[in-house]
C-alpha cells in the first residue's frame, strides 16, 4: 500500500467531513452513513453535469470526488476483516485506479464506482454497492471468486444481440 498517497485519501475525506455544514448529515463512517454520499451527489449532479458549474463543490470537484472515494473505502474496511487498500504510488491517475482487496481475494475500486455514480445517477446508488462490497468480501474463502483468486465479471449476451445463426454477436468463427 502505498502509505503517502493513503494519508492523501483520508485527508481527503477529513475535508469533505468538515466541508458538510447540514447537521443532518452525519458522515460517521457506518455503513447507514453511506446514503447521505448518495444524497450529496444527487444536490451536485444531474445527468452527469454539475448542477453549479460556478459553486464551490465545483471549485473542489476533484478533493471532493477523492474524499467520497475515501469515505466509501473507510466505511468498507471498516466493515470488513482483513481488508487492504492497494494504491500503485507510481500511477498518475492513482486517485481514480486504487483497488480494495479482500482477504479471500475479492476486490473493488470505490473510486471507479463514485465516479459512475455522479454520472448515472440513482440507479448507480453507493449504499447498495457498499453493502453488496461488504457481502462479498466477508464470504468465506471458499466462495472467493474464480481464476487464481480474481473476481471475473461474467457478461452476457442479449438475445437480440446473437446473430440470427444462433451464435453470439462477438464470435466470428
């Protein structure tokens, strides 16, 4: 784990932690605490676009997005056993590509979800993928994914996506 750009992230979410004013909002690192990240992307965003292009949520996009990456990081190690933070020191674009990785080998990039989030909206909604995070990375190893210990998304074809021989779209053979 790369220790400077850790101390990075969680100085980050220190910021958007003292940045919130609402006192209904209480970002207290539980798992709950998680909707009010959802609620405040939902003020921010629209469709993917700033609400405020001139305000200052703007003026700090980039700590702001990088502090509820953090945030989400935090309440998921802490909610975890044995959790670890993988951050590539090298990597310009760290910020977005840092992975959590789960003892029994499952792994997710909060910071890929935040930033799906303010994009897509609701239907991207942070709470229901911390808990489902949570879910999986507390299973036992023995349900730990597939392939050397590396989580594999399956995809899958559409019934309108085959060619009319039968086959999948995406085989030419």
């Amino acid at each position: 784990m790369g220790t400077s750009k850790y101390k990075e992230l969680q100085n980050a979410v220190e910021v958007l932690r003292g940045s919130v004013k609402d006192p209904s909002i209480n970002l207290d690192f539980s798992v709950n605490s998680v909707k009010h990240i959802d609620y405040i992307l939902d003020v921010a965003f629209n469709n993917g676009k700033l609400k405020n292009p001139n305000g200052a949520f703007a003026e700090h996009l980039g700590l702001m997005m990088l502090g509820m990456s953090g945030y989400l990081t935090e309440v998921i190690i802490r909610n975890t056993n044995n959790t670890k933070v993988d951050i590539n020191e090298g990597d310009e674009n760290w910020y977005t590509s840092f992975n959590l990785i789960a003892e029994n080998g499952w792994t997710a990039r909060p910071a890929q979800r935040v930033m799906k989030r303010a994009y897509e909206g609701k239907v991207a909604e942070l709470l229901a993928y911390t808990l489902s995070t949570i879910k999986y990375f507390n299973s036992p190893l023995s349900d730990s994914p597939p392939i050397e210990g590396r989580y594999v998304e399956e995809v899958y074809v559409r019934d309108d996506q085959k060619q009319k021989d039968g086959k999948p779209w995406w085989k030419f053979w």
